[in-house]
C-alpha cells in the first residue's frame, strides 16, 4: 500500500502525570519476559526480543489513546476500518535489550470464536506512546523502515527516526504491517505502552 504518511506523530501530548501513573500502576502488576510470534506459537528469543512487559486493559487508559487513533486514521488518510482495541502492553527496557525489525500485523486474522470482539479481525493500527523522557535513558530509539516490498534493512535512505519520540508523553500511530524497531538501550531505563487495534480483514 502507498501512503502520503506512514505514520503520525503527536509532540508532548499527553501529560507527564498520566505517564508517571502508567508507569506506577503497571509496577504493582506481574511484569514478564516479553514474547514473540502469535498467540498460537509464542517463544522467548533474546536475541530478536528482550524486555519486560505488562499487560493491562484499564478504561481510563484506553480513555487518553482512542481520540489519537481516530484523529491520526482520519488525518492521515488512512481511514482504516477498526472497532476494537486489544490488551494494552507496557514495555521496559534496561541497558542491552532492544526489539529487532518486526511488524505488528499477524499473517492471519484471529480466530477465538470465543471472543467475538477479535474472532475473524486483524491488526491495522498500532499506537507507542513514550512514558520515559530522553534524560531517562540512551539508545532505545524506536526506528521505522519504508523500503518497497521485500524487507532488506539495508537501505539508509528509507529509516526513519521520529525524535519527537525521544519525548515523554509524546505519541506515533502507524499502519500494524510497518516494519519497525527499539534499538539496544545503552544507559538508563525505557518505558513505553503500546496497544493495537482491530478491525475486519483488507477487502
């Protein structure tokens, strides 16, 4: 797909208090390693993946993210059909871990009858927002790569840095099948949330 923006960007948008009670909620929470594959054939892999998560779906924290994603679906031109929002995830990064190249979009749309609010939808839309301020810690930046079709990670032209997110409370939506990255922290600690969201499958 050709877009006009592959991603959106809000500067400093939410308030430092709605971070700093993120982050002290989610210390009172069970934090584990983080994960990678789908919901069918998760494993751990350091070398791809290494970070502590919690997972967390309060209202008042959906409340502060869904008028950025509508805004950045709509003003981006994206206008992606979604009606849904899974788990919300919280991230730390301390010195050495990172996330290599992934995108969030699953090959497959979910299929959990069970649940009828993801059964037979996709991920379109994922939303990062920065909890930690640039003081907090180095290297970790969150990097995105638009090369054409086939994945090389070898093109410097097509990376993409967006430094607003260096900023805490700052805030980036992106398409969920952009390849994206957090490089290794080098000093200090990252936070960040992160949430996909839902929607019938491309037609």
């Amino acid at each position: 797909m050709r877009f006009k923006f592959y991603y959106w960007v809000y500067n400093k948008s939410l308030p430092h208090q709605f971070c700093d009670d993120v982050i002290k909620h989610c210390k009172t929470l069970q934090s584990q390693k983080a994960l990678i594959g789908n919901k069918k054939h998760r494993k751990q892999s350091n070398k791809i993946r290494n970070s502590e998560v919690v997972f967390l779906s309060d209202y008042w924290i959906y409340k502060e993210l869904h008028p950025y994603i509508r805004d950045a679906n709509e003003n981006a031109g994206w206008n992606f059909q979604w009606d849904c929002s899974e788990v919300c995830q919280f991230t730390e990064y301390t010195k050495g871990q990172h996330y290599e190249w992934h995108y969030d979009m699953f090959k497959e749309s979910y299929n959990n009858p069970k649940n009828e609010n993801l059964h037979g939808k996709t991920r379109k839309l994922s939303i990062v927002v920065s909890l930690s301020d640039e003081k907090d810690y180095e290297g970790g930046d969150l990097e995105f790569y638009f090369g054409d079709f086939k994945f090389r990670g070898d093109e410097k032209n097509d990376f993409v840095i967006p430094k607003e997110m260096k900023n805490k409370g700052s805030i980036i939506v992106f398409p969920a099948f952009i390849y994206h990255r957090v490089t290794p922290v080098t000093k200090g600690k990252r936070h960040s949330l992160v949430n996909w969201n839902v929607g019938q499958p491309y037609k």
